[in-house]
C-alpha cells in the first residue's frame, strides 16, 4: 500500500492489526509512526507515541526516543510516557548537553509519577544536574532537601546524604 501511495489504507491496515495482535517489532512501528507524521495526524501519533518510546527503548535508540518524544510533546504538550522512559529520556538529553530539556524530563517524571520508584531517583539526577552542569550547588541543595523530605525512606537516601557531604 505504501509503494501504491495509498498512505491512508496502509495506516488503516495497520489499525487493523492493532486491535488483533498489537505492535511488538521496532521496524512495524517505526513505519506506523511515520505514517501517522507524515499523513498529520498528529494526535494518533502521539497516542502511538508512547508504544513506540518503549519499544525504541528496548531497542537502545537514544537518538530516536529524543526525537519521538520531541515530536510527541510539540504536537502534543500533554503527552506523557511511562516514568522508565521519561528517566531514560532526561538521562539522555543531559548526556547531549540539552541540560534545560533534560531538567524538563525529570520534573516530568517527579510531577506525573511522584509515587514511582524512580521519582527519588529523578530528584537526585536534577541536583546532580544543577550542580555538576549548571554550577547551582545551592539549587542542588534543596531539591535533595525537598528528596530526603518526601522520601525518606527511598533507597537513594544514604546515596543523597553522601552527595550533600561532598557539596
């Protein structure tokens, strides 16, 4: 249907696959996606969007899953992955030097997820983020403040603590 030109039947036949076995190979998905962009239908794609981020995390693309979740959250600034992937994500953008972006991520995760495992975990990555790439030891300082105070029983704790000795 693709080599046809026949965009729209080859994104309903996908559809059709959905409802029956759902999308579990990269490469299906990855062309679903596209399709979708290309064709502007921009909040199916989103809503796929979020399939496609964990399946392109499985496949370690991290690259990809910036770019997905960039598109995703333009057209869409309420789109919201899973938590895993949303860390993932800001972990990511902080390894490419989109430090503000990665920032956003984070928070994402502690504001949509805070009784998630890696809501702890999101707090100490944003001060370590603070301190190490933006130079605001003090910002630092609270967040893991803020951390220890809603979480003082999270698995980070003596991690934190530790940090904070060597701030």
């Amino acid at each position: 249907l693709i080599q046809e030109g026949k965009l729209d039947e080859a994104i309903e036949a996908i559809q059709q696959r959905l409802q029956t076995d759902g999308i579990e190979g990269i490469n299906l998905s990855e062309r679903y996606y596209n399709l979708l962009k290309m064709r502007k239908r921009y909040g199916e794609m989103a809503g796929h969007g979020v399939r496609h981020l964990d399946l392109l995390i499985e496949d370690n693309k991290p690259s990809k899953m910036i770019q997905v979740y960039a598109e995703c959250t333009k057209v869409d600034p309420r789109f919201l992955p899973s938590a895993p992937v949303l860390f993932k994500i800001g972990s990511w953008l902080n390894e490419s030097g989109k430090i503000r972006q990665s920032v956003a991520a984070l928070n994402r995760v502690i504001n949509a997820y805070p009784n998630h495992p890696l809501a702890p975990r999101a707090y100490f990555r944003a001060a370590q983020i603070f301190n190490d790439r933006l130079m605001s030891a003090e910002k630092a300082k609270r967040i893991l403040a803020v951390l220890k105070q809603k979480y003082p029983q999270a698995e980070i704790v003596p991690q934190v603590d530790n940090y904070l000795a060597n701030l």
